[in-house]
C-alpha cells in the first residue's frame, strides 16, 4: 500500500483515518487501472490478429476476383482451380520434396 498522504501521527484521529480511507480508495483505483490495462492489451492483440485475418481474405479475394476475370475475358472458365499460396496454412510440406526458406518466405521444390 502507498502512501500518497501521510500526515504526521500527532494529528488527529480524524485525520488519520480521512487519510487512510483516502489511500485505500486510491489503491482501489490503482487496481481497477491495472485491470483495464491487462483487458486492453488482450483486446488489441485480439485486434491485430484480426485486422491480419481481414487482410489475408481481402487479397484471397482479389486474386480470385483477378483470376476469373482474367479466365471470363479469355473465354476459359472451365475447370478453374484458384490457391493463392498467400502462407503456408494449406500446404503440407514433405520431406525432400520441398524446402522451405522462412528467411525470405519462400518454398522450393526440390
């Protein structure tokens, strides 16, 4: 407990206790701050995964838009397959058969 008002012990007893209820309402807060600050620290973590998904799709979603327009334009539209290879949660690599630099995010077919 801090004390953010001391008052000399000789004062009076009601200011001694004003002062410790004082400090007391003062720690409360300074644990409800604490509180909030873990909760919004969380929240824009949560945030940022987020706005990382949002990004992922929108250009998922450009390369697709691109691609069939491409394939309309060309009169091509049958059997299309659209994979994006955006990051590597769709792709199992296996052993020999690829290398995989993370250094510069790329995968090699070996």
């Amino acid at each position: 407990m801090k004390n953010r008002i001391s008052i000399d012990p000789s004062a009076p007893d009601s200011l001694l206790t004003g002062a410790k209820k004082i400090n007391e309402n003062f720690d409360q807060i300074d644990s409800k701050i604490e509180q909030f600050e873990t909760v919004a620290k969380s929240e824009i973590a949560h945030l940022h995964r987020r706005a990382d998904i949002n990004k992922k799709n929108i250009l998922e979603m450009a390369l697709e838009l691109e691609t069939v327009k491409g394939a309309v334009l060309n009169g091509l539209t049958s059997n299309i397959y659209i994979e994006s290879f955006i990051d590597l949660e769709d792709v199992n690599l296996l052993n020999g058969a690829t290398k995989h630099d993370s250094t510069n995010k790329k995968v090699y077919l070996a």
